[in-house]
C-alpha cells in the first residue's frame, strides 16, 4: 500500500491501517521484526504517546487515567454533557498483529477527527479509550484496566508479578507515575456515560466465509480459564518401568484430548483449547514430574459453559487419580457471556445496512471484549471487520483499506443514528 502525502491528512480507512501499521514495530514492540506490546513497557509508553498526538491533531483533550489508561475527550455542545465512549485495548499479545484491539483505538480517533473537520458537536462528548491491559499478556489478569474503569475492579494485589518475574504491578504502575492503590478511581461510575462502542476485527472466518466487510456483534462468549498444575515424579526415562511411572506429561495429554472431546460434541458455540503447556524439568532424558497447563472453555451461554468445564475437570481429577498424580486447579478468569444492547445492536446494523447495501452479518463473538466489561458500566456495541483468513494473534493478521474504510463509515453513521436516537 502506498498513500500519498495528502491521504494522511484526511480520516479514512487506509489512514488508520498505515497508523495501526506504524505501531506495529520499534519503538512501539519490545521485540524486533514482530509485535509485543505489554501493559505499562516501554513500547506502551511510545504508543501512548503516539496515540495521544492523534488525538490531539483530531480536536481532543488527553489524559492518562488511574489505572493507565489513554483517554481522548471532544467536547459536546455543553462541557457537562454525558459521553459515548469509543475504544478498544493497546496491549498485545507477544508475536501478535497490528490490528487487534488498536484498529478499534484508531477507528474511534479517525471518528473523532471527522466530525472535527466538519465542525461538528453532539449533546453528548466522545471519548476515545485505548485500554492498557485486555490481553493479559504481561500480568495474569486479563481486561484489568477495562475492570476499573466499568467500575467492577476488586482490589489489586500490588505484588502481583509479571509473567517476566521482572515487575510486579505497583512498580510498572509507579513507572508511569500512577499508584496501585488510585487504581479504582478511574472508575467511571459517577459519570454519565451513555454507552461504549468498540471496532474491532473479528479474529475468525465468518465473515469472510460470507464475503461480508462488516458484521454486528450481538453477544459475546462465556469464558473460564483454568491453570492446572499435575504432579508427579521426575525420575531417570531408562530406569523408571512403565507401570511404575507417574508421569504429570502423560497425565496432561490425556486429558487435554479429553478436552477437545468435550468441545467438539457441544453446543452453543462451546469451544475448548489448551494453548499454553509447561513441562518440568524439561529433559529428553527424564520422565516429566511437573506439567502447568491452561484450559479455556468458551460457549454463547454460561450454561454450556459451565457443564463443559465440569465434565472436563471432572474428567482430569479421574486422571490425576488414576495415574497418581497430584492436581490443583485455579480458576484465572471468568466471564459471563455478554449480550450487546439490542437498540444499540439495531442501529449498527443500520449504519451497516447504509454503507454497505446490504443487510448486516450479525453473530456471537467467541473472543473476550473489553466490551464484555464494559457492559457493567453502559449499554455496549460492537462492530466487526473481516480479517483476511480470520487470522489474529499472529503476524500474518491484516485487514484491508477498503473494509477498514466501510468500516470508519459505518462508525461515524452510527455515531449520527445514535445523536438522532438520543434526541
């Protein structure tokens, strides 16, 4: 893609894919020749700042909240006017795509920037969000910054590490001059906020199964994810008999085939996946004694959920005692499945209609929002946009010019469906 000089002066969609591009390398990654960007690292710190000037060239005011989030204010027709909230999460996974989460950021920036070209004001302010932390990819907490401002954050543990072992909360947070103990005061709840509405790709193949651009989200998956630890004994891989073994590895294979068992008979969209496995002492010379696994459950509703996840760690602790092995089971996340607002769902699937001449694709989201934290706070939309493959999560993720376009369109006729709806 070449833009000329004059496209980057101008919201459009190839704007926003060149800028989610941009971000997608040094300084904005930890890493060279992919993309990590972690809560509260030195490449958040660049994003930030980057973001920040965007937002003050589209006609917004910029603070950091207390839980380190990025926030862009336009102002509506009156300073006290209540706010619709744009956004979506900064962070990254390690070896992620540019677009995740920060296509969203930079959709609700090039919004923004439109109707301040026009000279336009609402009843109601908009405010862009790029959240810090959704991904979790630096603490074990998932969605904690979008926690705190829906409200709903309990108390952090200040201690709390870093997967690196390198940082624990309190002093990544002091790193940006912000105290662990304020985090909750970025807390919306005393404010009149109307409803969040996030853009974000759809991270799979529906849509362009379908050959659609667009789609409307009209509920978000339930979730658990569980940390197992199996243990064993570690012992010598020539000496130790067959029969005599108790072999946490051995243990952990079977019962993540019993998990995916479980996904494939279910309902609902239940899916269920083991994406991280850690094997000690690691030796091709030594029958593992210790293995730490996650398991992630998802279905469209909590129901589903909730048996499959019963079945498979009942299923495990069969296995664990079976093979004698000892088991413990710590539950890191649970979400419950989020409907969208059905009037806001109804006007993007107008806006989608308007722009692009066709009934809107609307479906179930079986990825984790921050809009499914947000819920707590305001009435949530969600507007999807295909993904070549529906790959995400990796660097081969792209989108566009021309989705990503209809896609800015979309939001900005939203936003003027819903100044009509609000009226």
């Amino acid at each position: 893609m070449v833009m000329q000089a004059g496209d980057m002066d101008r919201p459009s969609g190839a704007r926003a894919v060149a800028r989610c591009t941009e971000l997608g390398r040094a300084p904005y990654s930890e890493i060279e020749g992919g993309l990590f960007r972690p809560y509260l690292g030195p490449s958040y710190r660049a994003t930030c700042d980057r973001l920040a000037q965007w937002m003050s060239d589209a006609g917004m005011t910029t603070r950091m909240d207390a839980a380190g989030n990025l926030v862009g204010r336009y102002e509506g027709l009156a300073p006290d006017a209540p706010v619709v909230l744009l956004g979506s999460h900064i962070d990254s996974v390690r070896d992620g795509g540019f677009f995740d989460g920060m296509l969203g950021v930079v959709l609700g920036i090039e919004t923004v920037a439109h109707f301040a070209r026009q000279g336009k004001r609402f009843p109601f302010a908009l405010e862009v969000v790029g959240f810090g932390d959704e991904e979790g990819s630096r603490f074990p907490s998932g969605m904690l910054t979008s926690h705190a401002v829906a409200g709903v954050l309990e108390t952090p543990d200040p201690a709390m590490s870093d997967w690196a072992g390198s940082a624990t909360l309190a002093s990544a947070l002091e790193g940006f001059g912000l105290d662990v103990g304020q985090m909750q005061a970025a807390s919306r709840r005393g404010d009149p906020v109307l409803a969040y509405v996030e853009a974000h790709i759809e991270q799979g193949p529906a849509l362009e199964a379908e050959g659609r651009a667009l789609g409307v989200v009209s509920a978000i998956a339930a979730q658990h994810r569980y940390r197992v630890t199996l243990r064993g004994m570690a012992g010598h891989a020539g000496t130790v008999a067959m029969k005599l073994r108790r072999d946490a590895l051995a243990g952990a294979a079977e019962i993540i085939l019993a998990a995916e068992r479980v996904g494939r008979a279910g309902t609902d969209g239940l899916v269920a996946t083991v994406g991280s496995l850690d094997v000690m002492p690691g030796a091709a010379n030594v029958v593992p004694g210790d293995v730490v696994f996650t398991i992630d459950v998802r279905a469209g509703t909590n129901a589903t959920r909730d048996r499959a996840a019963r079945e498979i760690l009942d299923i495990a602790r069969d296995v664990a005692a079976r093979r004698g092995l000892e088991m413990d089971v710590a539950l890191q996340q649970d979400l419950d499945a989020t409907p969208c607002d059905p009037e806001l769902t109804d006007l993007m699937e107008q806006a989608v209609r308007d722009v692009t001449h066709a009934p809107a694709t609307v479906l179930v989201s079986g990825a984790g929002h921050d809009a499914m934290i947000m819920a707590h706070l305001a009435p949530v939309s969600m507007l999807f946009i295909r993904c070549a493959g529906g790959i995400s999560h990796n660097p081969a993720e792209s989108v566009t010019d021309a989705d990503t376009d209809a896609a800015l369109r979309a939001m900005i006729t939203f936003i003027g469906l819903f100044e009509r709806h609000f009226g």
